[in-house]
C-alpha cells in the first residue's frame, strides 16, 4: 500500500516537471485565424450593367472603398482586388495590385466584356460577378488572416464581332443593310441606292438596338439603348454615300449625284475644249473617253458643259482619286503628247489616265497557225476586243483556241500589211503563257525582228495585251 503512494507521488511530480518546462519553453503565437470584422465596405458605381460596345474603352463601373482595419504596430496593409463568378467560383478574374494610397478600381466595358468571354458566356448573358477587395497584412511576426470586403453586382455582355447595321423603315417595313469596315477600328462605310426612309445605325442585326440615333446636328450620333430617339431622314431616292464614325459619334451622309452626262474640260494655250464622255451601261457611274492630249493640256471633269466649275479634279496626293473643287483648284497636267485611254469612275471617284499606243486602225487582229485564222493577216478573223473599260481600257483581249505544237502567231494592227506587227522584243523569249513579255511594233521603235510568239499550247486561251506598258500575255 505504501509502494502505491510512493509511486503515484512521484508520478504527480513527473506530470508537473513536463508542465513547468513546457511552460518555460513555450513558442509565441505564429498566426492569427480570426479576421476582423469588414471595414472596408466595397460599393459599385452601378449594381446591374450592360456592357456597350460603343463604349468598350470607356468605364463600366467603378469599385470604392474605406481603409480596412489598424492590424496594430509592424503590420503594413497592401490591397488586392478581383471579380468572379458568384455561381461559378472557379471562374475568377488575375488579382490585381492596387497602388498605395488608392481605395478605388475601375473597370472598361471591354475588360469586363472579355472576362465573360473567356467563361464562355454569350452577348446578352446576365452574369452575378462579385468584386472583391482583400487587405492582405504584411506583419514582421504574425500571420493575420486578411480582412475581406464583396459586393455583388448583375452584367449582361455585348458581342465582339465589328459590325455596324443600317436600319431602314419605309412603309412599315424593316431593312437591315450591312455596313463594310475599314482600315481604322469603329470606322464604317457603305454606298449605294437609297428611298424615302427613316434609318439609324445599330451592331445589333436582330433587335436594333442598343442604337445610334441622330445627335444635335445632322452629322452627329447619339447612343440609345433602344432606337428610341430622332431617326435620319431620306427625302430622295439616290445614290448616297454613308460613313460612320464611332470614335468621333458622327456620320457622314452624302448623296452621289446620278449623272445622265458627264464631259471632259481639256486646257491648253489660254483656250478650253468640253468633250463629252461615253457612259458605259447607260445609267452607270462610269464614264470613259479616248483621243490624243499634247503635253501641257490640263484637264477637269464636269457634269455641266456650260458651267464648267465646280468641278472634279485629281486628289493631291492621289492622281487616281477624284475631289470635287471651286474654280482654280489644280487640275491634271498631261505631261507627253499621246492617245490616251480615260474612265471616271463617280460612285467610288476614281480616275484612270493612262497613255497607249495609238492603232493605225483602231483594233488588233491575230495571225499565225498556231490560231483559227491561219496566216491570213485581214481584219476579219480573230479579233481583240476592250472587254474592261471601266477598270483597264489599256487591256485588249482574245479568246481563241490554240493549235499547239510548233505553232505561231503575232498581232496585225494594219489589216492587210505583214508590218506594224506587234511582236516579242527578244528573239528567244516567246512564250507568253501565264507570263507579261515585253512586246514592241515592228517598224517603230528600232524594232525590226519578226519575234512571233510561240506558245506551244493547245486548247482556249486568253491573249492579252497591255498597249500602256506594250506586254503581251496568255491566261486561261
């Protein structure tokens, strides 16, 4: 019985040792699971959103809030702040940093737009999104828990695609015509015919809406989130010319005149000639003229051949475009004595002048047996034809069928005369298949060699030749 007491004595003094060395050697504490209550209080400018994208770099929403809790003495506070998904937690946005000093962060139309994207979610999707602002406390001992602050806001994305809709009502009908982009972000263009209408602009090819609505002035555009609002107006049927400009909120409309005639002003020596132009498609915009210019003539083109200005002269930094201008503006200056080849294009204003070769008799005509026409050198088998004076009158053409082989053939420019042939400048490059060779008259120029050419193909070809820069080709 003693032993027992002896025992459990010392038991009890060996209980007591370990708790005494164990309290002389305890660790301070190395964290801290209990975060303060949210001081911070995050608040969003607007707590449902739909995204526009005519506003994409423009900001959506703005998150602001209060200091977080004082963690006490050698504690440094550094913000953070996310968005993610409230039924999707997964699907969070990078943690951003946010400078010492701020209490706000805010957010474009794109950056959220792309956000909802990357989760996969469609154009008009109502998305819970919850920012998040996280108070992280850098301590020199103690891990603290960092404090938190949420607010949950309702964001519905816009679609990505660069698109820009025209829509129509005319008699209780609606038209959507599809505007073609440009070079320059949120810059659009269309042209062509337009009747008595209402119309606004749109990105949305369903609804039309959210809208661009006529603004302040007859150039300017205001944004709808309908297409409630004042609408553009089309008085008269035409021709317009319709661009858009987004990053300005403006839009331009112009209507293209239609032209029943069109004429050349040519002035050389203090005296002025007014030619008319041959229309192309009687109706078009393309208008087209051929004849000699001596070197000085400067030219204009005018729509009046009484009243001769305003008139369309060629850009100043674009010979191929056409501006309309007051009188003493700077018109094109011919510059060699030559036929030339002339097509005004007025729906998209451009000009094509181009000096040719001047055919003794107005057309060309193909000789040789590598063609149907044999070596018969007249003016009746095998004729070239101007098949695009709209685009390149400098080109004339056949379509022929070819023999093969051996075969040759050149181009007779006088019918019934084995001279004035257009022929190959080398005598060893002949072959013109799917290849421009340099060409030349016989006669003229110095070049006398009869270099026929020799393609060595059988079936239908097209013969092309270029009398500006005088090349000779062959394409199927």
């Amino acid at each position: 019985m003693k032993m027992k007491i002896n025992i459990k004595k010392q038991l009890y003094l060996l209980l007591f040792l370990i708790s005494v060395l164990a309290g002389c050697n305890k660790e301070p504490d190395y964290y801290t699971l209990n975060a303060p209550n949210d001081q911070m209080k995050v608040t969003a400018s607007s707590d449902s959103i739909t995204l526009e994208r005519a506003y994409q770099d423009k900001e959506a929403v703005k998150f602001t809030w209060n200091e977080a809790t004082d963690r006490g003495p050698d504690t440094q506070l550094t913000y953070y702040f996310r968005l993610y998904n409230a039924d999707a937690k997964d699907q969070v946005s990078e943690l951003v940093k946010i400078d010492a000093g701020t209490r706000s962060i805010s957010w474009t139309n794109r950056q959220i737009n792309d956000l909802l994207a990357s989760w996969g979610f469609n154009p008009g999707d109502k998305v819970n999104l919850v920012g998040e602002v996280i108070a992280n406390v850098v301590a020199s001992k103690t891990y603290m828990k960092p404090e938190t602050s949420k607010v949950q806001i309702k964001v519905a994305g816009y679609d990505t695609q660069d698109i820009m809709y025209i829509w129509i009502q005319a008699g209780g009908v609606n038209r959507i015509i599809t505007m073609g982009t440009t070079k320059d972000d949120s810059i659009y263009h269309w042209s062509g015919s337009l009747t008595p209408c209402e119309y606004w602009f749109s990105t949305d090819k369903n609804s039309g809406n959210p809208a661009f609505v006529k603004g302040s002035t007859d150039n300017t555009l205001t944004y709808s989130k309908t297409d409630a609002g004042k609408h553009f107006t089309i008085t008269e049927a035409g021709l317009y010319d319709v661009t858009v400009n987004l990053n300005k909120m403006t839009a331009s409309i112009a209507e293209t005149p239609v032209y029943h005639a069109f004429y050349m002003v040519s002035s050389a020596n203090g005296s002025e000639t007014v030619s008319p132009m041959d229309n192309l498609d009687d109706g078009s915009d393309y208008f087209h003229w051929s004849g000699t210019l001596t070197a000085g003539t400067q030219i204009r083109f005018a729509s009046d051949m009484n009243n001769t200005w305003p008139a369309y002269v060629p850009d100043v930094n674009d010979n191929s475009k056409l501006v309309l201008a007051q009188s003493g503006a700077t018109m094109l200056n011919i510059t060699k004595t030559a036929n030339y080849e002339i097509t005004v294009n007025l729906a998209d204003k451009k000009l094509v002048c181009l000096d040719v070769y001047k055919l003794p008799y107005g057309g060309m005509w193909a000789a040789g047996d590598a063609v149907p026409a044999g070596w018969n050198n007249g003016r009746n088998n095998c004729p070239f034809v101007q098949n695009d004076l709209k685009n390149h009158p400098e080109i004339w053409t056949l379509k022929t069928n070819f023999n093969g082989g051996n075969t040759q053939f050149k181009i007779i420019t006088v019918p019934g005369q084995w001279w004035y042939e257009i022929v190959s400048v080398s005598t060893t490059n002949v072959n013109p298949c799917n290849v421009w060779l340099d060409a030349g008259v016989r006669g003229v120029n110095n070049l006398s060699g009869d270099n026929k050419f020799i393609p060595g193909v059988t079936g239908v070809w097209t013969v092309k030749v270029d009398l500006h820069s005088m090349k000779v080709t062959m394409v199927q």
